[in-house]
C-alpha cells in the first residue's frame, strides 16, 4: 500500500472536508449506511477503479485480492503465533512413512523426532504427507468439495501451459508432481481413485472424498505454500474450460471463462453478489449454514451478513468517509501521519499494531554485463555497502518517517517476535549511531579518500551518486537517507520506478538501489529464503546475490529434517545475511488501521492485520 507522506495540519484537515456531493460521486448509494440497521458491514476501499472479474488465484489486481481470499479457500490458514496450520478446506494432516501409516505421537500430534528418524534413513527424495478434508464443505453452487478438486488445482498449478501463472510454479515446487500440456509427466498426489503402482496407500471407500496422500520434497517448509499460498479450485468448473488455448489465467478471456471470472463459484465463507455489485461497490454475502466452519457454540463463523466494499478515488476522500459515516473502517493500513486526525473523534477506534515486515534497502550487488555502470561496479564491494549500511539511522526514520509507529529492524532481517527463530547476534548495525557513522568515514576514507567541494567522495575524478528507485510515497523515506549517507560523501537521489518496476527494472537488475520489504517466518523461510537469496531468475533477489557459502547454509537448512538444527541454521543465515549488507534493513512499520464503533464492536487486529481481517468479521458484534 502507497502512503502519503504529509503532515496533518489544520490547513490539510480543511481539504479534507469535501462536500458529500463530491463524494457520492465515488461511490454507490454513498449515504446509505446512515440509515442502514441491518447487519451489513461498509468498508472503504482506496484505488483508481474496481476489477469487475476475479480471477480464481491471488493477483495483484487491488481488491481482487481480497475478495479472491473471501470467495475461495486455501486448505490451511497458518497461524503464526502458534507456528500452527488451522483448518479451513483441511481439516487435519500429518506425515507418514513411505506407506502411508501416520507419524504422531501417543497425543495423536506430529511427530517430528520420529518424521526425521524414519526418512533420515529412506533413499527415497520425498516424504508423504496426507490431507483430510471436512466432509462437509461445499462449493457455492452446492457442489461438494472433494480430493478431486484439491487433485486438480495442484495439478493445474505445476502445469505452465495451461495455467499461465508463474507464481502457481513456485507454490508448488516441493511437490513431487509434474503435468505439461495436460499430460501428467510425474505423479505426486493420490486419492482412491488415483492410486500408486507400486505402493497403495490406506484409504478406505469412507475415505475416497476425503483424504489426498501428497509427495513433497525433504523439506519440512515444503507444505507451506501448498497449504496456504494456493486456492482451491472446482473442478467440475475449471476442467471442461481450461486449455491450451484458453489458459486459467487468461489475459483476455471471452465466453464461459469469463462468465466464471465474473461469476466466481468458490468454498469460502463468501459469494459476490454480482447483481448487486458493479464498478463502484463490490457486495458479498455470507453463506452462513452453508459454510462448513462453525463458531465454537455451532453458530455461523461470521457474524455479519454482507460486506460492501466501497470505491474511493483517494485515501483523503476515504479517510473524510469513515469520518462522516459513510463506512465501518478502511480496508489498508494507513500512515502515522493521519494518527493526530483521529486523536478527538468519538466512536472511532484506532488499531495500531505491530508489522510483520521489513522494510529494506536494496543493493544491486550483481548486475548483468549490460546493466553494468560505474556506481553499480562500487556497490560490488562490500565494504562500501558496510559504510552505507552504517550510516543509516533507523531510530530517526521510525521517528521522522513512521511518527514513532514502528520501530527498528536487525541486520539479519527478522523480528524478534519471531521468537523460535530470532537472532540477537545479527542486530550488527545497532548502537551509538556517531561512532558508526565513524566507522563508516573510517571505511570509505581507505577506498575513496578524495572529495569534492561540498563533501562528496570521488571516484576516478566524479562524485559518488546512486539513484534509489522508488514510488512517490517513499520521497519523504528518500529525503531522510540524503541527509544521514551526506555524513560520510555519499550522495543519492530519488528515482521514479513507475506502475511496472519489477518487469522494467528489478527482474534485470537494472538499478542502483531500491527499497523491498522482507516478511521471514516459520513457515515461510524454505521458500522465501531461497527467492530473496539465492534464485536469480524473475524472483525476489532483486540485485542478484550469489553467494556460495550462503547459499550452501539455506540449502542446508531446507534439507535437514531436525527441527532444531533446522531452526539454529536458520539464524547463522541470519548472522550471514547482516555480514553482506546487501538488503539493509531502514526500519519495521507498524501496521495502522480505523474503525467506527457507533454500528459495530469488536474490531481486532493481529501483528500485520489492519481491522478488516477474519478475526474481526468473527468477533464483530452490533453496538448497543
């Protein structure tokens, strides 16, 4: 999400006092939840304009997101506090031996001593997980949902040619399963119907809808994006329309393809009200009975019957709404810069909580030979990213940049509230900030003594300057890191990345620097670690790192199947990853989001939510 990164005065508050004709411009029936007692929910949503067809997997396309997310289930959500997957399509899993006999201990838990004993000494390179779904879950055309339809999505997903979507490659790259142009090359996934050879894998005629057998790589973290990354699609939907021709992920779609996208039939807790819903305000609707999941007393999960999703052009007009009363809350995290604009309203509740994100600079470290340039060949030396490194003071961009609403990060790029996996000992760019920006003059005076008039290292005769490719709301962060690398003759200025930075610039690796956020955690580090570290090729690794001895310690951690050696070769990556200075890390934003309490209570928020999370919508409760 874009923030504005403008101080809130008088002066701004009045600009934000449009006129209620402005605003119904924006939006359906603007003034509509003033007089609405029913339990319909409004939430705000900023973007230059609403998608009218949803494509069944997560995209990039605004809203979209969400509301793929609300329509369609994963099989597991993951919690991270508890380091759990909690059911949503499955309802419990566990590894087995190479037979499919289960792995648990006596309590009926995972047994991991026992996975890592047994396939510790197997010749075999995968190890078997098996899934359990709900028998009760259903599509919203009343199908039910099946192993068959878990079959199919993963099968589509390592299927380039008919899915069309890169990303649905890397979910599935632990699974050891393999189909191209239809044709299944590899078999990873059973079902009753869909047995091995060789091996038949327990599951009784009870069972046969209900219980999938998968191979994934000896990775413990092999099961996080196939549990959580990929939703689950309708078979009975999908497989008649998707072909070659006309791939899943369809670019222009026409007919029944995209009747489908407009039409979505998913397995979540929600469906788009189509009829009801247009470019301006997106409608959903609780499937209530329908939806398998129960509250712990056996009512509906969720307690509100519809969500309005209304179109705001800008966050202004958004923020102006949710104070007049046009909406329950605003579905994004908002800056620190708007918190004094809430200070002395009634009825409106400010959630302030802590990301899960870090927030980094980019070094291009290893750029290709025609994206070579003079300042890219300095930033090849570590010590010069060491002193840059150095230089930056996190606690005065928390404080400047983030208004005290966040706070620092470590150099090894993991919170502390990642408590089985922190690392004090990589926190290397800490303390007394004068001696490091000592130590940093100390490192670039022995590699670039010469300086100009106004302070600016040289090298071979011109000033040292990189360009920090960023989006207009990152000026102000830009602004501050001018200003702290000035200290010590390093001079860098603000590029515009544009709408598609990541195809024009960071996939080659055709910058200076830019700015990434980092999300580490249990469940993601065996994919994330190797997309951010060591991959090349269109991944997150922005200025191409390559590093031998790191890359050796992810793989490393990615095999072994001891959960402790797993977890303590996890942070000397950390330790290794503070040492290159390659992604430093510029501060941890908080994560702040608002509410109206005068209709609804109970607006939660977990480390990186914003109020609109399916917490919320179980706990919500109308105001008295």
């Amino acid at each position: 999400m874009k923030f504005l990164n403008r101080k809130i005065t008088a002066l701004a508050l009045g600009a934000l006092l449009l006129s209620a004709t402005a605003l119904a411009g924006c939006g359906t029936s603007i003034a509509e939840r003033r007089t609405d007692d029913s339990s319909t929910l409004y939430v705000g949503e900023v973007s230059t304009a609403f998608p009218t067809s949803f494509m069944p997997w997560l995209s990039r396309d605004g809203v979209a997101t969400t509301v793929a997310s609300m329509v369609y289930n994963t099989l597991f959500t993951f919690d991270e506090e508890t380091g759990d997957y909690l059911p949503t399509i499955g309802k419990e899993w566990c590894y087995t031996d190479l037979e499919g006999n289960e792995l648990r201990t006596s309590e009926g838990e995972i047994d991991y001593d026992a996975v890592e004993e047994y396939y510790s000494q197997t010749s075999e390179d995968y190890m078997v997980v098996k899934v359990t779904l709900f028998d009760n879950a259903t599509w919203s055309d009343g199908e039910p949902v099946t192993v068959e339809d878990v079959y199919y999505t993963f099968d589509i997903a390592t299927d380039n040619a008919l899915s069309n979507h890169a990303g649905a490659l890397a979910w599935t790259s632990d699974l050891k399963h393999k189909s191209e142009k239809g044709v299944l090359k590899t078999q990873g996934m059973f079902t009753y119907d869909r047995q091995d050879h060789w091996v038949k894998y327990p599951i009784s005629e009870e069972e046969k809808d209900t219980v999938i057998y998968l191979r994934v790589s000896k990775v413990l973290g092999a099961v996080a994006t196939l549990f959580t990354s990929i939703l689950i699609l309708p078979e009975h939907i999908w497989q008649p329309l998707v072909s070659e021709t006309e791939q899943l992920n369809n670019a222009s779609p026409s007919g029944e393809i995209l009747y489908q996208y407009e039409h979505p039939v998913g397995c979540g807790a929600w469906t788009l009200d189509v009829s009801h819903s247009g470019r301006q305000m997106i409608v959903l609707r609780n499937r209530g009975e329908e939806y398998h999941l129960k509250a712990e007393d056996g009512s509906n999960l969720y307690k509100v019957d519809t969500i309005k999703l209304v179109l705001y052009m800008d966050e202004n007009t958004a923020i102006y709404a949710l104070l007049k009363g046009y909406v329950d809350m605003l579905d994004s995290s908002m800056s620190s810069n708007y918190l004094r604009l809430f200070e002395e309203e009634e009825n409106i509740q400010v959630l302030n909580v802590a990301g899960t994100s870090t927030q980094t600079l980019v070094m291009n470290v290893n750029p290709q030979e025609q994206y070579k340039t003079a300042a890219r060949e300095i930033l090849m030396n570590k010590d010069v990213r060491q002193a840059i490194a150095l230089a930056i003071n996190q606690e005065e961009l928390v404080s400047k940049v983030l208004d005290g609403a966040g706070s620092t990060a470590s150099a090894g790029l993991m919170l502390e509230n990642q408590a089985e996996l922190y690392n004090p000992e990589a926190d290397i760019l800490s303390g007394d900030y004068e001696q490091r920006v000592q130590q940093a003059n100390d490192i670039l005076d022995k590699i670039y003594p010469n300086k100009d008039s106004s302070g600016y290292r040289l090298a071979n005769g011109k000033k040292i300057s990189f360009e920090i490719l960023a989006n207009p709301g990152e000026l102000e962060l830009v602004s501050f890191l001018q200003v702290q690398l000035q200290k010590i003759g390093i001079d860098v200025q603000y590029k515009a990345e544009g709408s598609m930075a990541e195809d024009t610039y960071l996939f080659d690796g055709d910058f200076d620097m830019t700015f990434q956020a980092t999300i580490f955690n249990v469940s993601n580090v065996d994919v994330m670690y190797q997309s951010h570290f060591v991959s090349t090729n269109r991944t997150s690794n922005y200025g191409r790192l390559a590093d031998e001895a790191l890359t050796a310690k992810i793989n490393e951690m990615r095999t072994t199947l001891n959960q402790t050696a797993k977890y303590d070769a996890v942070k000397e990556i950390e330790v290794m990853i503070a040492n290159l200075y390659y992604k430093v890390p510029v501060y941890a934003s908080n994560v702040i989001s608002v509410a109206r309490t005068d209709r609804y209570t109970g607006y939660v928020a977990g480390p990186g939510e914003t109020c609109f999370n399916l917490d919320t919508l179980e706990n919500l409760k109308k105001a008295v």
